[in-house]
C-alpha cells in the first residue's frame, strides 16, 4: 500500500482518541501533536503540517459536533476533511475529450517516467481507449526497448528510432504517425536527461510547441520528499503542466511529503505510481487516498451517516418554534429517540471504523446506550395523553408505567426529570443559543 507507514501512524493516533475516555482539551492536543510527529516523519514540509494541524485543532476545540455524532466521531471527520484538503480536496481525473488527444510527459531522469508513460497506455486501454506511445528519448535509446517490451503484450504500438537523434523530429512523426491510424490517445515520452536542465526545459517546450499536446503530464520521483515542490514548480512555470504523476508511493518513507508539496504548488495530482508492474498506476483521488491511508475501511460510510445526521438537523425550525413555545412534549423527545435508533447505537457506528470499534472498552458505551434503551421502554407504555401532556402524569400514573413496561418508579421519574430540565432548558433559552443546542440534542441530551 502507498504511504503505509504514514498510514500506520496516523491510524494509532485516532485509534488513542477512540480508547480515551474523555475527549477533552488536552486528549485534543496530544492527536494533533501525534499526527504532526507522523507528517514530519513522512517529510511533508514543516511550515505546511503546523497549518494543518492548528486548523485540525481549532476546529476540533471550537466546532460542535453534527447533531447525532459524539466528539470522537467528530475529530475523525474533521481529521478526514483536513488531510483530504490537504491532498487537493476533489479528484481531477485526466480527461479524453477529442480524438487523438495528445499527451505529452515529461519529467527528470530516473523518476519513473517512461514505465509510467506504459502504465498509463495500459490503464487508457483498460478503459477501452485506442493507445499509440511515441517514444522520444534521444538521450536513453533502451527507453525505446522498454516501452516496447512492456507494451507489446498488449498490443499497444511504440513509435520510436534509437538512431535519431533529433528529439522533437522524433515527437513530431511519431505523432504523425498515430494520426493516421486513428488512435483515441497518443502519449508521448520524452527525454529526463540533457547536459543542463535548462536544456532539458527548452527541448519540452519546443517538443510541445511542434505537437501540441493537449496536455502536460509530470511525473515526478515520490521517494524525494518534500523537494518535489522546487521541481513541480520549475515545471509549471516553463510549461502549463496540466497533470502530475507522482510515482514510487510503495515504500518509500517519504511519499506523503511528496505528494503534500506538489499538491500545495496547485498542480493537480492525476494518477499515483504504487509499484513496479504495469498495472501499478492509481487514477489519484484524495478522499479515497485519506481514507485508506488512515485505514479506514468503511470511513466512507461513517461519513455518509455524518452528513446525513447534519441534513437532517435533529431538530428542526418548525420544531424550534415548537420548543420555544414551551410545547415540547414528550413525544417530541421520543422522536429524537427514535432518530438515533435509526442511525444506530453509538457503539456501532465506532465499529464502523475497523480497529477503533472493537478495541472500546464496553463500559464507555454501555450507559448511554441501555438508558436510551430503557427510555424508549418505558415510553411505550405511556398513553397518548401522557405523551403529549407529560404533566398529567401523576403517582399513580408512575406506578403504572413502572409497572407495565418492567421498570422501576424510580427510573420513570428518572425519565421525566431528564424531560423537565429539557423543557426548562429550551425555555430558558433564545433562539440563536437554542439553534445550537439543538445540534448537540441527540446525545448531549442523554449523557453520552
Ligand atoms: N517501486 C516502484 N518503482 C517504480 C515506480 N515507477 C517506476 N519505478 C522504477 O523506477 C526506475 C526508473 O524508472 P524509469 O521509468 O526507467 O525511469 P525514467 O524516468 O523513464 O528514466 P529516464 O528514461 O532515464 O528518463 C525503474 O526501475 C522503475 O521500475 C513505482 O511506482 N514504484
């Protein structure tokens, strides 16, 4: 997997939040210190992971959690969110438009570039596309043989010459050539070595300037770390880059500073390397990357649930009303009940996140979930009236209810005093500060 090691460290800083028993300011504190250690250790770029962090911990210390989503949930998303926006937020899939579209790569020597110019043929092939490579590298000649042993299997055609020595000659028939035979992509290799750099950079711009390519492609070498940045940018300013392949992400130590620094240059990452074989090429999508990076299988559908929850808003504007109005029933409170069941014990949802949910001690969950539990039983064996006009309910009445849904008078009243300090609390409040509270309803309501 790319980044694993990365991945490992930032998975046992949230498995450490899952584990905690509170999540207070300093529990906050030592997640964000154990994801900065990780970063550095990956080479992302000092300066770049402080941001990241301080924005991690801001939010987390002052950003109340979706409606139905306890704190520890909360931080996960926000840690999500963050390293995903860190990465380039949205994936940005290379595009086919016209036919041929021409795609020029470039990149310095040894960084992976002609093995990715095959990989990408395989992957476009893959995906139903007519494939033509032009191999124009003057410099290696057994870059020509590579492309050809490597694409020939799949019956994907090489353009090449070992004697010629003119690199933009090369492109140029090369492209010519695929023209005529009516390709959907022609990818184009070019030279990664010339005595100079800036003889490198003139021969891409006059091999773009004669084959206008549709796009640029960059492939820059992972295993380099945070120096990525300096080399993107020298790129991007000679040529409009239009894409990145960061190559090499399995095992090297220091991926995630590489593809953190070409991401903060603004060039957008299209395709990750993840090995030597062919097929060893990943269309690069931020949010699924930080989701497998931070191994979580099923993060996506933890995420679903999050912003769900947050649509539906635990309470509504009509019921807002309601509550200020004093009209808060105890229906209304059966209600929010019944939409947590929906969304699943607390417990669950923590399983959700494989390694987080099985290592949580019972007893941190069990409360929370076996009041809320009783509640909804004693609630069944309430009238309508009683529900709807709680302060009807008498001795008596409390006797019955006990005894009918197999629970103690004390845990009725329990209930209704729980009910008697929201109502109050709603009351008491103003709409802004209700509006807020109402986020916090599902759970803060039922100590969890
Ligand atoms: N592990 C791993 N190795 C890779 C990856 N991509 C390329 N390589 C290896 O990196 C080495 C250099 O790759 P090439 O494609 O030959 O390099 P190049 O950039 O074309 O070099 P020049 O042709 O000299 O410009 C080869 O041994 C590749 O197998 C990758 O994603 N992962």
């Amino acid at each position: 997997m790319a980044l694993e090691k990365l991945g490992k460290a930032l998975n046992s800083a949230l498995k450490k939040l899952a584990r905690s028993k509170t999540v207070d300011e300093a529990t906050i504190k030592e997640v964000v210190r154990d994801i900065q250690r990780a970063l550095i250790q990956a080479d992302v770029n000092v300066r770049l992971v402080l941001q990241l962090t301080k924005t991690i911990e801001k939010r987390a210390l002052e950003e109340e959690p979706p409606a139905g989503a306890s704190k520890k949930e909360h931080i996960i998303q926000i840690v999500y969110e963050e390293l995903t926006k860190f990465l380039g937020k949205e994936a940005k899939p290379l595009e086919i438009k016209e036919k041929p579209t021409v795609l020029l790569t470039v990149g310095i020597q040894g960084s992976g570039k002609t093995t990715s110019v095959a990989k990408l043929a395989r992957h476009l092939q893959k995906r139903g596309y007519k494939v033509g490579v032009v191999c124009s590298d003057t410099w290696r000649p057994g870059a020509y043989y590579q492309l050809k042993q490597l694409l020939e299997p799949y019956g994907i055609e090489v353009s090449g010459d070992p004697e010629e020595k003119d690199a933009v000659k090369l492109a140029y028939k090369g492209v010519e050539y695929f023209r005529g035979k009516d390709v959907d992509v022609i990818i184009v290799d070019s030279a990664g070595r010339h005595k100079e750099e800036s003889g490198l950079i003139e021969e891409m711009k006059q091999i773009s300037q004669a084959i206008k390519p549709h796009e640029v492609i960059l492939v820059i070498d992972g295993t380099i770390g945070q120096q990525a940045y300096n080399q993107a940018l020298a790129f991007k300013e000679a040529t409009p880059i239009g894409s990145i392949i960061v190559t090499k992400l399995d095992g090297s130590a220091k991926g995630g500073g590489a593809l953190s620094a070409v991401a903060a240059t603004g060039a957008p990452i299209k395709f990750i390397g993840v090995g030597e074989r062919i097929d060893d090429l990943e269309a690069f999508d931020p949010k699924r990357f930080v989701s497998r990076l931070l191994g979580m299988g099923d993060i996506e559908g933890l995420l679903e649930k999050l912003e769900e929850l947050q649509k539906q808003q635990a309470v509504s504007e009509e019921d807002l009303e309601k509550f200020l109005k004093g009209k808060f029933n105890l229906k209304d409170m059966y209600a929010q009940l019944e939409a947590m069941q929906k969304m699943g014990p607390l417990k669950q949802v923590l399983q959700m996140i494989p390694g987080l949910g099985y290592s949580l001690p019972d007893d941190a969950v069990r409360v929370g979930e076996e009041k809320l539990r009783r509640y909804r039983i004693i609630m069944d064996s309430m009238t309508e009236e009683e529900l709807e006009h709680p302060e009807i309910i008498n001795y008596s009445r409390i006797k019955r209810i006990a005894r009918g849904s197999g629970t103690s008078t004390a845990e009725v009243r329990e209930l209704l005093n729980q009910y008697n300090q929201m109502k109050k609390m709603f009351k008491s409040m103003d709409k802004r500060k209700l509006a807020k509270m109402a986020k916090r309803f599902n759970f803060g309501g039922f100590g969890i």
